[in-house]
C-alpha cells in the first residue's frame, strides 16, 4: 500500500441494488477508506423487488432501502451514496445505463471501479441475478471504451463532463478471482454494514456465519477477493 501514501485516490463502486456493495466490497472500502482513499457509491436499482411479503409496499421499501444503504455508507466510511433509481429486477444493457454510468465516472473521477463480475451467470448453486450481470456488464462498457472517448455521449458533454481515464477495475463475485484485499481489520465494520440492511435480513447470525466460512482462511483472516484489471 506504500505507492498509495500521500495521494488521494478515489473508489466508484457501482452496485445493482442497496446491500450488494456490502457482500462485494464493504471491507476493501471501508479498508483503503482508511488509508486516505475517497469511496462512493452508485446503486443503480431502487430495491424495490426486495421483498415477498404481501403486505409491504414497494415505495415504502424504496425509502427503507435508501436509508438502509446510507446509514451502511456511513459506518464504512463512503463519502456519498448516489442513486440511479433503475426498477429492481429490471435492468437491461441499454445505452442509457451506460450513459448513466459514464455520467457518474466523469464527474467523480475515480481511480478505481468496482462492480459484479457480469461473467458470473450461473454456479453449481444458484442462478446470478440479471441486474448484477448486465450493470456489471455496462459498468465494464462504461469504463472502456466509453468514458475516456470523448464523442461517446454528446449530451454528457453538453453538461461538462470531459473524457477520464479509470486505471484499476474490481469485479466481485468472479469465478476468476486474481487479487486479495486482508480486511481483518476492517472485517467487523463490514459485518456492521451488511446488517444496516434489516429489510433483507431474517437470520442475521445465519448469514454471518455463511460469510464467515466464506471468507476467513485457515489463518484466521479475512480476504475479500476480486478480478483486478489494470487499464493502460
Ligand atoms: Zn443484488
């Protein structure tokens, strides 16, 4: 982390629904959130699909699930939470989500974006979610080539928003993982987050334990894994 001292970097992190930047980053963010880096979040869906319960209705879980995610921000440490407001469950590749996207790189100018792995479909397990692949998906798109070509989106550039260049990506969640962050010590933060998130949440300890045994080593640490792109 020594080339890191002394710079402020700033991390993106795009996010398909309030509590995915929880289970993908939290701990890297809250981490180098520490060591001088400014994070911020983009969450691309209102959540409101986040819930089976006959008798909730969807706005009222829209408003609980924003405030869910800022108060998780919070504790971490990300400096702001933007919304995009896309309908949980959803989300499509569009040109508008990646103009979204671009919109968000060019102003806030990050060093490094984190998003879903988009090439994750399927596990022995379980089934990826659609918002995860195709904001994944457009968050890569949106990196490269589009928010470094300038004549991308005229409107974007219409409203100031030049050209930049993100130098690192991070994808959680890959079946391909090549980077390691030990976030041992920002592991009970992450934990602190991820249960801000009450309306998702019906067996807090069950949940803890599975991310446990996920993520701690036979070492007793904790590693948040990811596939890093260096961008040139
Ligand atoms: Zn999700």
């Amino acid at each position: 982390m020594e080339e890191r001292a002394g710079q402020v970097k700033r991390g993106l992190v795009i996010a398909a629904h309030p509590d995915d930047a929880e289970f993908g980053c939290a701990g890297t963010a809250a981490l180098w959130s520490r060591q001088g880096w400014d994070f911020y979040y983009l969450i691309c869906t209102d959540g409101s699909k986040g819930s089976n319960d006959p008798g909730m209705i969807p706005e009222q879980l829209i408003v609980t699930r924003r405030r869910e995610q800022e108060e998780a921000a919070r504790i971490l440490g990300v400096k702001k939470v933007f919304f995009l407001d896309y309908v949980d469950g959803e989300v499509t590749y569009s040109r508008e989500l990646v103009r979204d996207l671009v919109r968000y790189i060019r102003l806030l100018k990050p060093h490094a974006v984190f998003s879903h792995e988009p090439a994750q479909i399927v596990g022995d397990r379980f089934i990826n979610h659609p918002d995860h692949r195709f904001v994944g998906m457009a968050a890569l798109d949106a990196v490269y080539p589009m928010a470094r070509t300038r004549p991308a989106f005229p409107e974007l550039l219409a409203e100031g928003l030049e050209p930049h260049r993100v130098e690192e990506v991070y994808l959680w969640a890959s079946p391909q993982p090549n980077f390691e962050v030990d976030v041992t010590d920002t592991w009970d933060l992450k934990i602190q987050a991820l249960l801000c998130h009450r309306s998702q949440i019906h067996d807090p300890e069950g949940l803890v334990e599975r991310l446990r045994l996920r993520l701690q080593g036979e070492d007793g640490r904790f590693r948040e894994r990811f596939r890093r792109i260096e961008l040139f």
